[in-house]
C-alpha cells in the first residue's frame, strides 16, 4: 500500500498486476490499481479531475488528464470514503506512477490532493535500485 495526505485527504493506492490481460512477448504488461479515497477533513470536497504521470522502465513519460475518475466525480462529506479499481498498460514490465486530483470545497476552493508515487513491478522480478 501507498499513502498521501493532502489537508486531511488521505489517498491510499494498491497496485496490482494483471497477468490474465498481459501479454510479455508483446511487451504488454498491465496492471490494475485500487485506490481509496478518504476524506478525514471537517470540510466537503468534491473531485473534479485527475492527472497521472506514468513513466516505463525505459523512462518514457506519459501523462494522463481527464475529468473524474472512471465516469465519476465523487462528492465526500467529512468521514466518506472513495473507492474505485483501474488499470495501466506498459510496454515494459515495471514502471512508475504518480499524480494529483483536483478538488473543490463547498467554498468553490481549487486544491490539489496528492496521489502517492507507487511502483508496478513484474511479480517475481530482480529489482534494483539506483
């Protein structure tokens, strides 16, 4: 498990990787990712986007905007929890990831909440660290 907290906004993230979906003799690896969203505050937020930065083992950069996370945009009362499983293709077989999502307060307040950098290792694998 990883962990971020941003005012009081606790964002956990379980990678995992989907061998059933993968494929490494066509350099498709993919992994799925559980994370949950908890909102320890004494404020409502809502979540209106994300952004992820995703880079390979080779250090190739993508970035990910999009409004939401999977076709929604959850609204958290103080003591709710967020909830929600997606997924990553690489062409290698491990990789970084890392972001932000973007809130809103009952004020109207922007903020950025972290989401924790995590790894997505090939189960079985020599990890070394430089």
């Amino acid at each position: 498990m990883y962990k971020a907290t941003t005012r009081n906004i606790e964002v956990e993230v379980e990678p995992f990787y989907m061998e059933e979906r993968s494929d490494p003799t066509q350099n498709r690896y993919v992994w799925g990712y559980r994370v949950t969203i908890d909102n320890q505050s004494e404020e409502f937020v809502q979540l209106l986007s994300r952004y992820w930065q995703i880079t390979d083992a080779m250090g190739r950069v993508e970035e990910v905007r999009g409004a939401g996370v999977v076709g929604d945009q959850p609204r958290l009362s103080p003591g709710d929890s967020y909830q929600y499983t997606s997924g990553c293709p690489l062409a290698t077989p491990s990789g970084i990831m890392v972001g932000t999502y973007t809130m809103r307060s009952r004020t109207g307040e922007l903020f950025e909440v972290a989401i924790p950098a995590f790894s997505l290792d090939l189960p079985g694998t020599m990890r070394t660290v430089n």
